[in-house]
C-alpha cells in the first residue's frame, strides 16, 4: 500500500549531538518535517533496555531524552511525535553487522520497538575501519554520507513502493563515504550474517574479558561471509539493505504439542 511520509521521527543511541544523527537530519529535513527523539548522551549497546520513566528536555532539533534509544521511540510515538510516519534510526557511528548484534544494538533495536508500533523504521549505521581504537576518530558529517543518502532513498522509495507492507524495518550499514557526493556507493539487499566468534578470556583475577575478533578480520578484508550478506557487502564498498521482521515469531510445527501433552503425565511421579 502507498504511504506518504510527511513527518519522521529521528533518534539514535550515540546522542542527540552526535555528529551521525545531525548528519541525517540535515539530509532529511530537505523533504521531510523531521523530530529528533534521542538520549542525552551514548547509550550504545542498550539493546532494547526500557526505563520506568524518562525526563525530557527540548533540543534544537527536537527533544533529549535522559533515556536509552527504546524510551525515545516509546516516549515519541505514544507522546511526543505521535503523528510520526516514520522512525530512523541513527546514523550510528559504527557498523551493525551480522544477526548475533540486532539484538544487542541500540540503533537496530529503536527500529524494532518502532515495528510494534506499526510504524516503519531504518536503522542506519557506519562502518568505521580501524583499530581497537577506531571510536576515538572524529568524523565530519561528509564522511556519512553513503548512509545519509541511503536512508534518504530508502524512506521515500520503500514506503511508495508498499514494502513496509511485507517488511518491519530495514537495518543499512554503509562504508565510510570520501566525501565526494558525486560517487556513491552502490547498494546491495542481503541478510544478517550468521557468522558469530565471540571470545572470552578469563584473567585469573576475578575478570573475564571480551573480544569480537571479526573487526581484525574486516580490517584485513578477509571475512568468513559470503556475497549476500550484509558484512560482505560493507568490506566490498556496497551499502547493505537488510529487510527485516520483529523477532520472535512462534513456530507452531516444531514439536511441543507433544511435549506439553507429556508434561501433565511426566510430573504426576514428581508430586
């Protein structure tokens, strides 16, 4: 079904004044009446974390929220921007790959609260190469522009196009752009990787430490993935659109009938 799209709601989990999130608003506000519903400061990792409350403050560009990236969405679709077509999320300094970090991010999971308001939403994040401290480089708003310009296609063309009909949100990861406007990266629609090699270390003094060892592999440009998926697709340069549903859906034909039928008799020998 058609939709037009007048008014977006803009957040993210870096924070309202996060160089990403001003970069996608300015690109919105050309076509759209955009409302940034984002947390005071980086609340990266929240995944779908929900206060009992938030306090709020306006913004130049809309309203902070002392609050994760799920309390924006929540606090702006029920309260604030109630009338919002469209919630965008991001753009994330840092990518949102492979199906292990949907559930873990902020970015993608504002997305998904904004699915069970059934209001469509893009969670756009960056790929920044680099490091193990590539979070401390200061980027320029150009350097989004692969995803800025991304989004921006995507909310007008995939609301038009009826897809938010058949999809909840799309989740995009785009490279690093030059900052030539002129030469954009291609886009590319794939899945989450499967892939998944997170390692812990313990340190033998009460500490057990974590690692993400496929962040060496982007660097190298040697991942265990192939073309299609969304990781592959941001080592080649492309922008990666994965079209996505709100998790959990129930397998009705997996076997448990069965199983819930024996419970009865299996705990009869216990009472």
């Amino acid at each position: 079904m058609y939709m037009s799209v007048e008014r977006v709601l803009l957040t993210n989990d870096d924070g309202i004044d996060a160089v990403g999130l001003r970069a996608l608003y300015d690109e919105l506000t050309d076509d759209y009446d955009v409302v940034a519903v984002a947390p005071t400061g980086d609340r990266s990792s929240a995944g779908r974390a929900l206060s009992e409350g938030v306090d709020i403050a306006e913004h130049e560009l809309g309203y902070a929220v002392d609050g994760t990236p799920v309390d924006c969405v929540v606090a702006g679709l029920d309260a604030l921007v109630p009338d919002a077509d469209v919630v965008v999320a991001g753009c994330n300094k840092g990518a949102n790959l492979g199906a292990y970090t949907l559930g873990r991010s902020g970015t993608v999971s504002a997305a998904v609260e904004a699915a069970f308001f059934d209001v469509p939403a893009v969670a756009a994040s960056m790929y920044v190469p680099g490091g193990d401290d590539w979070w401390k480089r200061e980027l320029e708003p150009a350097e989004f522009a692969n995803a800025t310009r991304a989004t921006r296609y995507l909310v007008a063309e995939a609301t038009a196009s009826g897809a938010f009909d058949r999809v909840d949100y799309l989740n995009v990861n785009a490279p690093v752009a030059d900052g030539e406007r002129d030469s954009p990266a291609p886009m590319r629609v794939t899945s989450p990787s499967p892939w998944y090699g997170m390692e812990a270390a313990h340190d033998g003094n009460g500490r057990v430490r974590f690692s993400d060892p496929i962040w060496g592999k982007m660097n190298d440009g040697d991942v265990p993935d192939s073309v299609g998926t969304d990781r592959r697709a941001v080592v080649d340069g492309e922008v990666s659109v994965s079209p996505l549903s709100v998790p959990h859906t129930a397998e009705p034909d997996a076997g448990f009938d069965e199983l819930a039928a024996a419970y009865g008799r299996a705990t009869e020998n216990v009472r």
